[in-house]
C-alpha cells in the first residue's frame, strides 16, 4: 500500500508528460522484475524494498491503463469499459486465491504472478497511444494518424471526410500558454479546487470503508483462501450493477446513491447484538458490494471530470487519498474493541456524509471528456442534467461551415444504454478543413 501510495504522489503525473502508453509499458516492465526478483530475496530488507518499488510500478500500471482505455473509448461505451477493468480486478482477487492454494510456497507463488505480466508486453503493438493526450501536447499528426488507424480497424475509414484535420479550442490553447501547468491546474479556480477536495475526501473514504469492510468479513468463509476468494468474487455483481445504472441515471447519482446504501447499512450493524454474527456478516458484505460498486464509479466519474492535460496527475491525487484511508482501515477496525461494532458506525457515518457530499460533483454523462479549465467550468452549467445540454455542447467534429448544433445522429451504445440519439460532438477532436 505504501509503495502504490508513493507511486501515485510522486509519479503521477509521469504519464501527462511522456505519454499514457510509454509510462504503462516501463511501468509493466518494472513490476514484473521487481516482483521477479522478490520471489529470490534472500532476507526479508531486500523483499520489502522490491515490494515497495513493485508497488510504486503498480500504481503507474493503474493510473496509466485506465485513463489510456477512457481516451480511447467513445463516450458510449466509456462507462462499461471502465467498469470492465474493476470486474477483471474482482475475478484476479478470486483466480490469485485459488491459485495461492495449491502453490506450495509464498515465493513460487510471487514468481508466478509476476511472469503472468510478460504477455502484456505486448501491448505497444496492439494498443495505440492516446490521441487526446498527444493533440494537448501539439503533436497534430501523430494523433490524426491514430485516429485513422482506429476508423480504418472498425471499418469506418471511408465515412471520415476527405481531408480533416486537428481542431483545437481556442480556449485550451491559450490557457497552456498563459495558465499554470501541471497539478497547479486544480488550485487555478475556486470551483476546480472544490471538486478535488470533494473528490480527495469521496476517494479516501471509499478506501478506508473498502479495505474496512474486507478486513471486517476476513473470517467469512472458514479459511484464508476461501475468505479471499468472497471478498473479491462479492464485486462481480456489484460491478454488473453499476455498469447497468450508470448510464441510465448519470454518474453522480450512481456514486451517491452506492454510498449512502453502503453507509446506510453499516450504521444498521450498530443496531444489532454481537452474537448475531451471521447478519452481520451478511450487512458487511452488503456494505461492502455497494463500496465496490462506488469505488469503480468513483474511476470513471473522476477520469471524466479532470482535463486531458492533468488527468492523470489528478487521478493520482485522488489515488494517493485512497492509500491513506487504505492504510487507516485497521485503526478504525481497532474501535470495536472500546465498543462493539463501533467501528460500523464511524465508516457508515464517514460513507453516507461523503455520498451527500458528492451531490456537489457536476453530472457527466453524455459529456465529452473535458480538455481544460474551461472545459470544467462549463460543466458547472449542465451538471444539473443527466443529458448532455444544447447550450453547452462541445463540438469537436465540425464539417465544414455547416452550422450542426441541430443536427442528431444514432450511434451504437453500450449494452446496458437504452439507445439515445447522441449529438455530433461525440466525435472528438476533428474537422474538415
């Protein structure tokens, strides 16, 4: 938790800088060695160092893969690609557990896990980079190229106008070369610096009740291996039920209506007597399955409210909150032991003031992905819609002088949307020249 925490405050912002991909790969690269040779350490100093730095790696690999799959991903099917990546880290948490069961030793078990990552070595051949990220770093070409390669791959070269070109706001330009650079984006304006610190608190308590709730349910189960397996397979259905909602009714309800349920039913256990174990076993793993299901809203809402130019850097932030109330979680368990379930009461008043609290955050659904401060501000004004406002449209794909505010188009949404007819400005980032 330490090292991940660490990558995430030092390292975050690595990724706005050389690029998502490039940071992904020597990040993959470095965990894979790291963790390697950790299986071999001969004392327990140089295991914990390759620990540490193995962690600092795994936090670049999660920052950077999922805000490179949310800048390649069309706005409809945003949402279920990043749900995706939170259901395969459920099913990884129940695959590791059956595995740790029949290996015989810890060290044959870290070597594999680690080997594991050398088929994802591949994927600079398979995966482009993010052609929103090079377009803020003014590198035109490269990311028109990406962009024909993806139409071209989904068979949708010939519908690309003959000769287009780059757009880039006006607003966005100028506000990189006047505006401060980096993380000092997010203390550039009173309402960008209140959305992260509603965010750094939503993310800190997500974590502490997260790992909380784990560490609370640990018996569940009868043994190590089983209660691990639960503890991960119990996100399955929560990520399946986030992914159902989310793009019917907006991401900041979804958030917001997970916790105050997660919340609400740890302050019930408060309620019950000690010897019913069983029920409040079951509440916690209830409490727990709605935590799951915000924290991997939590991924997509922030991924979408934080510019292209800092996302990464503020995804990281909010990362680094998430370690701390991580590493917070047994000391807040340690209040059961002054008066039973205690510690239910204080993570389910710390989850249903957070999920309140979120009711600040602007709704994003149906918005493109911001790309600078203006971008943000404009959300201030449509955040009281689920849909995206007429108003307040972004328009990145502009034909010609053609006026096409009016003009609608259907496009293919994702499984669990209901197909909505969607504006022109979902694609993003070009124009006929």
């Amino acid at each position: 938790m330490g090292g991940v925490m660490t990558g995430a405050l030092l390292l975050g912002g690595v990724a706005d800088v050389i690029g998502r991909l490039k940071t992904l790969t020597l990040s993959l690269l470095g965990m894979i060695a790291f963790e390697g040779f950790s299986a071999f350490a001969s004392t327990l100093l140089i295991m914990i160092v390759l620990r540490y730095l193995g962690g600092i790696c795994c936090a670049l690999i999660i920052l950077s893969s999922f805000v490179l799959s949310q800048e390649l991903i069309g706005m409809d099917w945003r949402s279920f690609c990043g749900m995706s990546l939170g259901l395969f880290f459920a099913i990884g948490i129940g695959v590791f557990a059956a595995l740790a069961s029949v290996v015989d030793t810890w060290r044959t078990l870290t070597f594999l896990c680690s080997i594991s990552g050398l088929l994802f070595l591949s994927f600079p051949w398979y995966v482009p980079e993010s052609p929103r990220w090079l377009a803020s770093q003014g590198r035109y070409e490269e990311a028109k190229v990406v962009l024909e390669t993806m139409a071209r791959k989904n068979g949708k070269f010939d519908s690309l106008p003959s000769h287009w070109e780059i757009s880039v706001n006006a607003k966005s330009k100028e506000e990189s070369s006047k505006k401060p650079v980096g993380v000092r984006l997010l203390v550039s304006h009173p309402y960008v610096l209140l959305l992260t610190l509603i965010q750094i608190n939503s993310w800190f308590v997500n974590s502490a009740t997260y790992y909380g709730l784990t560490l609370a349910a640990s018996n569940l189960g009868g043994d190590a291996y089983m209660s691990t397996a639960l503890s991960g397979l119990v996100e399955i259905p929560a990520c399946l039920v986030a992914v159902a909602v989310i793009d019917r009714i907006g991401r900041r309800l979804t958030l917001c209506g997970f916790m105050m349920v997660g919340g609400s039913v740890c302050l019930c256990i408060q309620f019950i007597p000690a010897r019913f174990i069983t029920l409040i076993t079951v509440l916690a793993l209830i409490g727990k399955l709605s935590i799951s299901a915000s924290f991997s809203v939590c991924y997509i809402h922030s991924a979408e409210i934080f510019p292209t130019a800092i996302r990464n850097s503020g995804v990281g932030i909010l990362s680094v909150a998430a370690r701390v109330g991580g590493m917070l979680a047994p000391l807040i368990l340690m209040l059961g032991e002054v008066t039973p379930n205690l510690q239910f009461t204080v993570l389910g008043l710390m989850t249903f003031a957070a999920g309140m609290l979120n009711l600040k955050l602007p709704e994003t659904l149906g918005q493109p992905l911001p790309e600078c401060v203006a971008d943000i501000l404009a959300l201030r004004n449509v955040g009281k819609t689920n849909g995206t406002s007429k108003d307040h449209r972004y328009k990145k794909l502009e034909m010609g002088e053609e006026e096409t505010e009016g003009e609608v188009i259907v496009r293919p949404r994702s499984p669990f949307s209901r197909g909505k007819i969607t504006g022109e400005d979902q694609v993003p980032l070009m124009e006929e020249e």
